[in-house]
C-alpha cells in the first residue's frame, strides 16, 4: 500500500465523451448504478492504470501480470453511482481486495449525497468529500502511508494508525495468506541466504561474503517492484528480521546502514 502519482487533471478522453455523459444522466435519474455495459471499463482507462500503478494491485502490491485486472472504485460505485466514470474515483486492484473491499466505505462523518453536480465536474469531487466524510478507508491516490506501516518478522502488517489499520484488517485484509505466505518467503530467502555466509565469517571474519546479496535486496527495493513496501520496511528495520542471531544482526543494520548510502 504505497502512494502513487496520478494526474487527475489529465483525465482519459472516454471518461468524458457523450455515451459516459448519458450513461451518467441515466443514473442520476435512477438514483442508482445502472450501466449494464460498466463504461468505465474500457482499455484506454486500464492500460492508463496499468502504468500508474507499475502493474500492482492499488492495496496489497501483488504483481497482476497473469492475475485479473480490476478497475476498482475508491468510493463504491453502488453507493455513490455519480462518481462511475470519475478519474479520481478508480483505482487498479486484484480480485480479492476487490472483493474484500466491496461496497464497504466506512467514514467518520457524514456520507455525501448528490446534490445536482454536473457531469462535467465529477472529476473533481473526491477531495472535497474526503474533506466533509473523512473516510476510513486509504487512498493509494492521495494518502502517504509508507512510514506508518510495520511487518513483523513473519510477514504481517500493522500499523498504529487508525486509518491504515482499518485499511489493512476492516476493508482489504491485506493479512491474508497468500500474502503473508509471499512476503514471508522473500524475506525467508535472503534471511537463508545471509546464514550461509555467516559460517563463512565465522571462519574467516570476512564479512565481503553477505555484500552483493544486502546490495542486491536495497536494489530491489524499487517503487515498481512488488510489496514496496515490506522491502521498504525491511530495509529500514533489518533487525527485525535477525533476532535470534544477535552477532548477524548487528552486521546486518551495519551494512543496511552503510550500503543504502552508497
């Protein structure tokens, strides 16, 4: 779950055109999502999305190469039906946050209602709502959240704030298995792989062995690579990681420390 860089004045030419003008129109009048061909999704918006997001599901970072690609809706196009077709209401999500999330959008004030805005101006109404709802839920779109988030040593995430946390249990459940089971084995790899040369300083207190490997793993540490965000926190709580093996762990946050300044 990292921020990413979206502009929201370039919206796709499609989102404006006549058929999403009418298809809005035909929503307002029934006080309901009723667009049986779902307008908002078409290529043009998806592949914009692809490339805004590197290819990784809006929350949970898995990597949809093969996966499906869903075009998500910040705030639930079921409730909120005049946003549809609005570029700062869609995201790009794997199926189960999709599915996790669903129509569940929990705020803190007051939902909106639509009080008779215009087509034209749909596309700009998410931070004048965040401002009256206070929404619960994280917006990858306009929320920095990296430095409040923590993993644990198998792969779980946490967080002491109270928006993060309802993002990561109440609406994406972003502890689930197959994601923690992921992010456990690439940590498990290096941690397995940092053993091995450990009984080689033993022998020879050499400690040029474990180099290219915490090289390596900094380097992945790249917004367009999937889970950002644990290799973020891994990088800056190395630790973390080394707790039964305290001589490790300290040459582990030397070289973390020393080598992300090169």
């Amino acid at each position: 779950m990292i921020k990413v860089e979206k502009n929201f004045e370039d919206v796709p030419a499609i989102l404006k055109d006549k058929s999403r003008e009418e298809a809005f129109d035909k929503n307002i009048a029934a006080a309901s999502y009723c667009d049986d061909k779902n307008r908002y999704k078409v290529a043009s918006v998806l592949n914009r999305l692809k490339e805004i997001y590197h290819l990784k599901c809006a929350y949970c970072e898995q990597k949809l190469l093969d996966a499906p690609k869903h075009i998500e809706h910040y705030r639930p196009k079921d409730i909120y039906y005049w946003l549809a077709y609005s570029w700062d209401n869609l995201l790009l999500c794997c199926g189960s946050c999709n599915s996790s999330k669903g129509k569940k959008f929990a705020v803190k004030n007051t939902p909106v209602k639509y009080n008779d805005e215009p087509f034209s101006q749909i596309h700009d109404l998410g931070t004048k709502y965040d401002e009256i709802e206070k929404p619960m839920i994280i917006d990858p779109e306009k929320d920095d959240i990296l430095d409040f988030i923590a993993f644990d040593n198998n792969g779980k995430i946490s967080s002491n704030d109270e928006r993060v946390q309802h993002t990561i249990e109440k609406a994406c459940n972003l502890n689930r298995d197959e994601l923690v089971e992921l992010r456990l084995e690439m940590i498990t790899d290096f941690i397995n792989a940092m053993n091995e040369h450990y009984f080689y300083y033993l022998k020879y207190k050499d400690i040029s062995r474990f180099c290219p490997g915490v090289k390596a793993f900094i380097q992945s540490c790249r917004v367009e690579n999937e889970f950002y965000a644990f290799r973020y926190f891994v990088c800056n709580n190395i630790e973390i990681f080394f707790q039964d093996n305290k001589p490790l762990q300290t040459i582990m946050k030397r070289l973390f420390n020393t080598l992300k300044k090169a």
